[in-house]
C-alpha cells in the first residue's frame, strides 16, 4: 500500500430519496497500491501501475471494517511475539 485517504461525506436529501437517507455519514476510503510499497507520503508519486481502491461504508459497515483489522492485528501480534 502506498497511500491511504479517506473522507466523511453526508448524504444531502434529493427529491428521489426518503427522509431516511437524511444526514446519513459514510466513510469514503481509497488506497493506492504499487509495487513500491512505501510508506513515506511526503515523497509519494502516483505512477501509471498502480492500482486505486475505493470504498464507500456505512458507519455499521466501518465498525465492522475496524472490528476485523483489530482481529487481523492482535493475531499478527500474537505470532510476532511467540517468535
């Protein structure tokens, strides 16, 4: 991963949607992902083979997003530390 965004957007009321879809916030996600995997994003130069990840979730769908990566971070931590 060579860099990682994101944004809070608020769903404006349209004459199409219901009321429900009022002030609904979601999280807007994008990753950029190159064969030079680093992480210094003062020196980051997006080049034509790179490849753009873009997610749009809920505030349920983020809880869960973060609920996993936690998962994923305390086993990596669990392996590390038994090394």
């Amino acid at each position: 991963m060579k860099k990682l965004s994101w944004r809070v957007d608020v769903k404006a009321k349209t004459k199409s949607s219901g009321a429900e879809e009022l002030n609904e916030p979601t999280a807007i996600v994008e990753l950029v992902i190159g064969a030079n995997n680093s992480v210094d994003v003062t020196e980051f130069q997006q080049s034509k083979d790179d490849k753009v990840v873009r997610l749009e979730m809920t505030h349920e769908q983020l809880q869960e997003a973060v609920y996993q990566i936690n998962r994923i971070q305390s086993l990596i931590e669990k392996i590390t530390t038994q090394s």
